[in-house]
C-alpha cells in the first residue's frame, strides 16, 4: 500500500478517538515529527513575520507603531504573534479551534528567539524588532517558571483563544492587520466566507491582510512518491474518502482565494506565487472539479497574497 494511503488510515482512526487531538499530536511528534520547531522553521516563520509586518508597514506607515493585529491558527509554536509584539504590536489575537498550545513548547520558543537575539540573527530576520521589546522578551524566557502558556503570552500583550474565527467577540474597527501561516487550507470555503466578513467587521479602515496559502497535496511532504498535485485528480466523492478529517483540505486554488478576497470586500495589494513544474500536471488525469481552471493556476503550489480593506 503506498504511504500516503497509509497515513490517511491512521489520521482517520486517530480522528475517531477520543481527544483525539492529542493523539494527533504523540503521532506528529514520534512518526512524522511535524511538531519540532527546528532552527529552520523558526527563522522560516521569523521571515514570515517579517513580510507581513513590512508590508502593512508600507500600507499603513501611520499605525506601524502602535497596531492590534489578529492571527488566524495558533498551532503549536505562536512564533508570528511573539514577532509582531517585537515590532510594536499594541494587542495580539491569535485563534485556534484546537488546543496545541503547551507551557513546555511556548517556553522552547521563547528560548529559541533569546538564542537568536544573542547570536545577531533575530534582527536579521526581523529588522522590525524594538530593541526594548527584545530585551523584555529575554527577561520574560530566563524567568517563564511553571507559567501556564496562555498567562506567558499575555506578557506579550498575546491573548490566545481557543475559539472559531468565524466568531471572535471582537469590537468592530479592533483590528488593523489579519495574517495567517499555512492555515487556510485546510478551512471550508463557507467557514472562510464567514471568517473574511468577521475580518472585514472588526478591521479598522484601511486595514491589512496577509496570508501564506499552500496549496499542495499535503499527503506529498509524507510519501515522496506524490507529485504536489496528486489530489486534484480525485473527485470530491473519492477524495472525501482520503481527506483526513484532522488535517483536511479544502483544495481552493489560488483564483478561489482572489474571488473570495474581493467578496469580502478586500482589495490585493500584493501576490507573490510558486509554481510547480507544468510536466506534473500534464501526468495527470484531472477530476471534473479542476478542468475549469486555466492551467497556471492549478499550477500554484504556494501564495503569498495580502488585501486591504477601505
């Protein structure tokens, strides 16, 4: 049986099970170990938080030092909020339907941007940072303590909320930059519907948005084998049988997100978009539901796509 088949039989068993979260979690981090935060990853998300900040910066040079900003997916290590309280963030909201959060990864973080400040690289990464704010932030990591991760955050101004975005409590006009790492993908069109016109009641005027969307097979990062655009040769009745219920994908392409942007009533600002080779999907046999699309945009493997609202 290939690998891929594999790991959707036990992510749908795992999804079967109680709490089954955690679960998850013990086979992400002793099977295909997705839950460490290596140096590459935390510089990879450093980076992320660096082009979100830049650009809002570029759009709103007014609010850069005092903005509120509101992240959708916490997951496991909430590297993006941390960076952006460095670079002046007055509030931080960060949402998750799933509790990933634990006081044992916040504090491996929180050392992991104390070693980078040490060694030069956090102000490479992050040219943003206040210097006050890292030294803040440093004092916070050498005296974390037994600290229950949500009460260490807010020492960043950071509120963690295990919640659905669709519904955030928030005050109209709270918000001034949205982001999201790697999240929407795997969120229904309509729940993403509904959480663009909560962005757009809570955004302040002219607030930002930023997102990295990927958009491959995630199947393909476990079993090598798979081309990046191996699930778009399976029609919804088959695929549902393979989407695993705790890491599901929705398969938007890249002109779904634009489409569902300008309904919201945001206007991009900036697309920056990866493409895979055209030879792999010429290999495939496309399902009904992909055959209206040209061809460059099932190619889009990855986006880095920011909007603005009026």
């Amino acid at each position: 049986m290939p690998h891929w088949l594999i790991k959707a039989a036990v992510q749908r068993g795992i999804s079967v099970l109680p709490r089954s979260h955690k679960w998850n979690e013990l086979f992400q981090r002793y099977v295909t170990r997705s839950t460490e935060l290596t140096p590459n990853r935390f510089e990879e998300r450093l980076d992320f938080c660096r082009s979100y900040f830049e650009h809002f910066a570029g759009l709103r040079p007014e609010r850069a030092r005092n903005f509120t900003a509101l992240e959708v997916g916490t997951g496991w290590y909430p590297v993006v909020p941390v960076g952006l309280y460095l670079c002046g963030a007055a509030e931080i909201w960060t949402y998750d339907v799933t509790p990933l959060l634990n006081a044992g990864r916040v504090r491996r973080m929180l050392a992991m941007f104390d070693e980078s400040a040490r060694g030069g690289n956090l102000q490479k990464h992050l040219p943003g940072a206040w210097p006050e704010r890292v030294a803040r932030l440093r004092e916070v990591a050498g005296n974390s303590g037994g600290e229950p991760p949500a009460a260490l955050l807010e020492r960043f101004k950071i509120h963690a909320r295990v919640q659905d975005a669709q519904h955030t409590g928030l005050n109209p006009g709270a918000v001034d930059l949205f982001v999201s790492t790697s999240v929407f993908q795997y969120i229904p069109r309509e729940a993403l519907v509904n959480i663009l016109a909560e962005f757009r009641r809570v955004g302040a005027p002219g607030a930002v948005m930023c997102h990295y969307l990927n958009l491959i097979d995630q199947y393909s990062y476990f079993d090598h084998s798979l081309s990046p655009l191996n699930f778009l040769k399976f029609p919804d009745r088959r695929w549902k049988h393979f989407n695993s219920p705790l890491t599901w994908l929705n398969r938007l392409r890249i002109s779904d997100y634009r489409d569902l942007f300008r309904q919201a009533g945001f206007a991009i600002t900036k697309e920056a978009s990866t493409l895979g080779p055209a030879q792999d999907l010429e290999k495939i046999r496309l399902a009904p539901e992909f055959r209206k699309y040209a061809k460059e945009d099932l190619l889009v493997l990855t986006s880095w796509i920011a909007a603005q609202c009026p």
